[in-house]
C-alpha cells in the first residue's frame, strides 16, 4: 500500500500544469480519486469510455482540436488499445496514459497477472515510451516527464502506477 494516499493529487497537478483539459477513462478503482477530481474541475472534460481503446481516438480528436488528453486506464485494458496505438504512430497523435496496475503484488484475481506480466513489453512493441512509479515521491515527476515526452515528440507515453503504489484490491 502507498505511504501517502495523496498521490492522486500531485497526479492530477501535474496534468493540469501541463496543459491536459481532456481525462477519458472506464471506471476504475485504482484511479477513483483521480477521476473525482477529473469530475470536479470546471477547467477538465471527463470522459466515460466503453472501452479503452476509445480513448486512444479520443486523444487524436484531442489533438487534432487543438486540446491535450489523458486516457487512463487498468493493466488488464491495455491488451485492447495495441491495434488502436496504430493510430497514434500513423499520425504522429501525442497520448499520455496512467496505467493502474493489476496482477502484481498481493493481487487476489490470477487472471489479472498475465496482461500484467504483458503491460510494458506490449506498450514497448508498439513504440510507447514506458516508464513505472513506485512510490509516491516519483509519480508527479514521471507524469510531468511523459507528458511533455508525449507532446514534444509526437508519440505516446505510459507511465505504469505499481500495484504497491496504488494499493491492493480486496475481495
């Protein structure tokens, strides 16, 4: 479990100090209090997706309007976006995603732990720049760098919250 439930926080500053106005998501526990304060911010456009890979487009239709997006989403959602990321390298389309990770430690659903162990090796074949948080110190300084990784190069980005950081699920 993290040693400072805040984190979400310096997440979300970071976000907002780098330009993002858009957050799409599908509900997720681990990201639940970064989507409130998605959902209580004026200056923000939350989006609900059906699945994840909406939010891949999304991002496009982001950029291509002028505005910055963040899709965020659950390990075992990444497996869905891979075709999608075509799309961003296709059209040089920048995305940042927050990645909560399940199938790590203490995790209760063994079905969570393959698309876990395939997260950031499938992210890496598509071309995404992947970086993971640990601790809570490093997430505001990782989101800040793979924003601005995604934006200055055209490209996109993950950085992956572990398990440990975000928490485990309890049955």
């Amino acid at each position: 479990m993290s040693g400072d439930p805040d984190w979400p926080e310096r997440v979300f500053t970071a976000l907002k100090a780098g330009g993002v106005s858009q957050i799409a998501y599908v509900p997720d526990a681990g990201h639940a209090r970064l989507i409130a304060l998605a959902r209580e911010d004026s200056a923000i456009r939350d989006i609900v997706l059906t699945t994840e890979e909406e939010g891949v487009a999304l991002a496009a239709g982001a950029w291509l309007g002028g505005a910055r997006a963040c899709l965020l989403l659950q390990s075992s959602g990444v497996g869905n976006c891979i075709n999608m990321l075509t799309l961003l390298q296709n059209g040089r389309f920048p995305l940042l995603m927050l990645v909560t990770m399940r199938g790590e430690e203490s995790e209760f659903n063994p079905w969570q732990v393959p698309m876990s162990r395939a997260t950031a090796p499938a992210l890496g074949l598509m071309d995404v720049a992947v970086t993971r948080a640990e601790t809570a110190d490093e997430v505001a300084g990782l989101v800040a760098a793979s924003l601005d990784k995604a934006f200055a190069e055209e490209r996109a980005a993950a950085v992956l919250f572990s398990q440990r950081l975000i928490g485990a699920k309890r049955w």
